[in-house]
C-alpha cells in the first residue's frame, strides 16, 4: 500500500457537490460516494477534516440580492451547511467510521461546539471531523471557514473539491482557450481573478503559507491519488 505524502489534511466541499444532478437538496448517492472515498483516505491513516457549503440548501448572497437583509440570509446559509454535515456523518457512520460534527453555532442536540483543541483531539483518534456553521460570522464564505479551521487544526493541506480538473484562466466550461494551470501562486490567483476560493481565504492561506489543491471530486480516486504523492489538478502555493 501507498504511502500517504500528509498526515492531516482540510477537505473543503461545496453543497453543490452534493446535488449531484438534481437543481437543489442532497442525493443520496452522492453523498454515499464521497463517504466511500474518505473511508479509503481514513484507511491511510490520514487524518481528515471537512468543511461542507450549504448552496445546495440555501445562498445567503443570492437571497441577499433579492432584498433580504444579509446578516439573516447568512445565518441561513449556515444552518443549511449543519444539513449537509448531518447527511455526510450519517453515511460515513453506516459504512464504520467514527466522525464527529462540530457546529460553529451552539445547537447541542445536534453537533457539539467547535473547540478547537477538542477537534484536534479527535483527529489523533482516527475520526472524521465534520466542520458546519462556517465560522459562525456573517459576511464569511465557507471558503474562508475552511481556511480558518485549516490552520486552527494544523492541516498540512487544504483540498477543493470542484468539478473541474484545476485552475483555469477563465471557466473551463464556457471558454473552449481556457488553459490549465499545474501549479500558480495565491498573488497571481488575486490579480487575475481567478474564482477558486474568495479572496480572503486565498490571503489567509497566502499569510500562512498553506498549500491549496484545486482538484475534480467527480472523478472516483482522485483523493486518494493526491493524498499518496500523484499531481492531480492545481497546487496554489507562495
């Protein structure tokens, strides 16, 4: 068996990944697939973390632009990433991995609170933390939670999962000149635009030095791929 190249890596997962075909909500099957491919990753060793959108759910920006107040909407959009969390632990469960959910937002019943020592703690004992409310502040993307929490837990990498092969000059799927980068810099992913994460994630992970792996979730492997040395989709690094 491989070698795996990182200890503790941040997962980050945008709702959308969990429509799968559908225009809204969660199909299931996707769902039990991206469980099977952290189920694989966990068997490695690594250690994993994961921050999940809700945009499958609710977006707060898009509700926002049609009138309503955007402190309420991003409230919102937190509350729908606690649904997704839900959904990932539950088919991570039925297949024996242990996780636990943790909720920027109190709701004890559901999720235990973020404490960050407390987090780390069950990394160390092979459980899949499962980060939802994003950070629990509105005006904040899930991009920039994933981030935060990246660098509170002392994940070596953070991976994006999209549904294209990297980073690209322009949207891959509306620009057929669109060129692939295998490697950029967080100054040039500000300047150019690029639409990878927002720009106060990328400056977090720029400050901090942490390396971002934009990659395809759709393609069955690619996880595990990256996590055992292989160069699958785009380093963004200093």
């Amino acid at each position: 068996m491989k070698k795996a190249k990182y200890k503790r890596v941040l997962l980050k997962l945008s709702g959308e990944a969990f429509m799968g075909d559908r225009s809204y909500g969660i199909d299931q099957d996707v769902v039990n697939s991206i469980s099977k491919e952290l189920k694989e990753i966990s068997s490695l060793g690594v250690q994993t973390a994961v921050v999940i959108g809700g945009g499958n759910i609710f977006r707060g920006i898009e509700a926002s632009a049609k009138g309503m107040e955007r402190t309420s909407t991003d409230y919102m959009g937190m509350l729908a990433t606690v649904l997704n969390a839900l959904a990932l632990q539950n088919a991570l469960e039925r297949i024996g991995i242990p996780t636990r959910v943790q909720s920027a937002i109190e709701m004890r019943e559901l999720a235990e609170s973020y404490i960050r020592r407390k987090a780390i703690r069950h990394l160390e004992k092979g459980r899949i933390v499962i980060f939802a409310a994003g950070t629990g502040n509105p005006y904040f993307t899930t991009d920039t939670a994933a981030a935060l929490r990246a660098m509170e837990v002392g994940a070596q990498v953070i991976l994006k999962a999209t549904k294209v092969d990297g980073v690209y000059s322009s949207d891959p799927l509306k620009d057929p000149k669109a060129r692939k980068f295998s490697e950029i810099k967080y100054i040039d992913v500000l300047k150019k635009g690029l639409e990878v994460m927002d720009s106060t994630a990328i400056s977090l992970c720029m400050d901090n030095n942490l390396p971002i792996i934009v990659f395809n979730l759709q393609k069955r492997g690619n996880i595990k791929r990256i996590l055992t040395g292989e160069k699958i989709g785009t380093l963004i690094k200093g």
